[in-house]
C-alpha cells in the first residue's frame, strides 16, 4: 500500500506548482522538501523575478501566454497581487530588440521598439546604449509568496506537506517506489516527481532510472549567481518609473527589476547573467558573494544606471541551474518524473509548469519534445 499516489520532492515554484495542479485533480498528493518551501538556499526564494513576454523564440512567448491565465488563478486563490506591473525594457547589440520586437508582433503582445534618444528622455535613468524595445505587460513575480500561494492551495485540496525531508534515494517496491530520508525516515508511492533545483546533479545516480535515459539526460550547470540591490539617487515611490530590464553587451549581460518587499522596495536590484561562481551541484553554494563580480556590477551601474547610487545597500546569492540550450526538462520514464525549469527564466511559466507537469506524471500527455530527454519517452 502507499502512503500517497504522487510523492512531489522539492518545494521551489515548479514542485509547489505540481503540487497544487495535481491536488487540484484529486489526486493524491505529498509534497517534501530538504528545508521548507521557498527556502532561501535554493531558488525560489525572495520577492523579485521579472515576468516578460520577450523572447528570441516565438514558443517561448507563446508559453508565457499560456502562463498568465495561471497567474490570474493564483492570484484569485491568494487573495492578492503575485505581478506587479513594471514594464520592461531590452536593449543592447546582443539582445536584439528589433527580432525580440518581430516576435513579440508575432505573438500579439503590445510593445514599443524606441529609437535611442527618445528611449534616453523617456527614461533619463539608464543610459541606453541601442535602440530599446518596450513592453508594458511585463512585471515584478512575487516569488517567494506565490511558493506558498501554491502550496497553500494544494493543502486546500488534501495535499500533505513534509518540511525538513532531504531525499537520499528512492528505490522501486513493487508497483510503487519508496523514498528513503538522509536521516533514514521512508515514504512509499505510486509516482515520484523529483524537483530539486540545484540538489539535481546529486540525485540523479540516487533515482531507479534507465541508463539510457540518464545518459540522455541534458548536462546540468550550477551557478552560484550574485544579485546586488542599489539605492535610487533620488527619493521615489517604489519602484515608480522603473521598469525591468535586460541589457546584452558583448562584454556583460545584465538584468534589472525592482527590488521588492526583501530588499525593502528601496532600489533596483541588479545581477549579472551567468556570472556567479560554477557548483558541481548546490551544496557546494558558500552564500558568500563574489568581489570580482560585485565589481563588475557596480562598474555596470555607474556607466549606465545614473539613476542609482553605484553602491549596493544589499546583496544575496541565488542558485541558477543551467541546461546547454536553456530548454527546461519535464519527463520521465517508469513512474518517476525529473522536472528542472531552470537555466534563470523558469519563475514566470510557474503556473503552466504545473499543469505540464501533473499531465506528464499522470500519464495524461507529454510534455513538449523540446523538455524531454528523449522524444517520445513517457512518465
């Protein structure tokens, strides 16, 4: 007999979300997780990721469409904003506002490609360097508190929820599978999706999967990425006249978006693309912040953020997960499903991720091919 039909591990934004979407399903449900949800050493934590349409690929703004009614649901289960509108700007020789622009016409989402100077008098405080494309329907995702919207909302439908429960190793029994506890506690179950940002790398070996699935399975990078929050040089509301940006230069790729409630809504917070320090898996993290990267932001921010003070008030690591192409992996094969929407831009399709995955755990469909390990593998 098993405890649950589905055992959910890990309790960032995609397991929450799968979480909730198969609970709302009547399924049965246990969510774990190797600390809480949204713990501060993985990578849901915090108040801050950017919710865009732009994208190079037209599958992707496609995605976040199909995200958004998600979003609205969630919202309404949470009782309050989880998006706050910002806008967002995408700049530099390497971004490519104008193809970002054709696929964003593409997809029918309103936006704006604005000439350099005109984009340097509406927003006197970056100092573009390209032409700019500007899309008002982007945003601020509260993530940390849509973790435990989504949690909440899986309780609400029956879902247990087990903190402190770090997975060692699952093993198949019988039909099912049992999950066995760093610490030696078990649970049994019919389905186990693992979700586990950063510990991946770690659990691979440890789940009863197919070699030739494992050796399909795309190559992980772990980054220890660096995020720094700046003060505004002039008294503002918050976050009031900026919006969220994405600047591509040949020398760095930078990110910015208001800080939010765990920054204190006092600046904007700023990070470098892929700059941290690289793990073989994320508990290798120090939480400690790189001098040569912080270096290199701030530098950043005194050439082409004049309206912030070049010098951080905060600053904080975070986990990025890499796949080679930045295509996220939902699949699995013989009852365990590995899910990893990483590679820093999976906040925003949360809601959608839970509903892929929960089909993909049930049997329902597969996700798309671009997230399987091997096209035509099923769960």
């Amino acid at each position: 007999m098993n405890d649950s039909q589905h055992l959910v591990v890990g309790a960032g934004l995609a397991g929450a979300a799968i979480a909730w979407r198969l609970a709302e399903r009547g399924q049965d449900v246990t969510l774990v997780d190797r600390r809480r949800p949204a713990a501060e050493d993985g990578s849901s934590h915090g108040s801050a990721r950017i919710f865009r349409y732009a994208y190079p690929e037209l599958r992707w703004t496609e995605l976040v469409q199909r995200a958004l009614p998600g979003w609205r649901e969630l919202e309404r289960l949470h009782g309050g904003r989880l998006i706050t509108p910002t806008g967002a700007l995408d700049l530099g020789d390497d971004r490519d506002p104008r193809r970002l622009a054709a696929v964003l016409a593409a997809a029918g989402i309103e936006h704006e490609l604005i000439p350099r100077a005109e984009a340097r008098q509406r927003w006197p405080q970056i100092d573009v360097d390209t032409d700019v494309l500007h899309h008002p329907g982007a945003g601020v995702i509260d993530a940390e508190t849509a973790v435990h919207a989504m949690v909440a909302a899986a309780q609400q439908h029956g879902a247990q929820v087990l903190t402190d429960w770090p997975l060692a190793r699952l093993e198949r029994a019988g039909s099912g599978f049992t999950a066995v506890a760093a610490d030696g506690r078990t649970l049994s179950a019919g389905h186990v999706v693992v979700s586990a940002g950063g510990w991946l790398p770690d659990l691979l070996g440890a789940l009863p999967l197919p070699s030739g699935f494992l050796e399909s399975f795309p190559a992980l990078e772990v980054r220890e990425e660096n995020a720094f929050h700046f003060p505004y040089a002039e008294d503002v509301a918050p976050g009031a006249g900026w919006p969220t940006l994405i600047h591509k230069r040949a020398d760095i790729q930078v990110y910015a978006l208001p800080g939010g409630r765990d920054a204190d809504f006092r600046g904007q917070k700023v990070a470098e693309y892929n700059g941290g320090r690289k793990l073989r898996s994320a508990a290798e993290q120090s939480g400690a912040v790189d001098p040569a990267n912080r270096a290199r932001v701030v530098e950043y921010v005194r050439t082409f953020l004049p309206g912030l003070v070049p010098e951080p008030y905060a600053e904080t690591t975070c986990l990025f997960t890499n796949t080679p192409t930045e295509d996220f992996v939902i699949d699995g094969v013989d009852g365990v499903t590995v899910v990893s929407p990483c590679s820093g831009h999976g906040a925003k399709f949360a809601p959608l991720l839970g509903e892929i995955g929960a089909d993909v755990a049930m049997g329902a469909a597969t996700a798309p091919a671009e997230f399987r390990v091997r096209t035509g593998a099923g769960a």
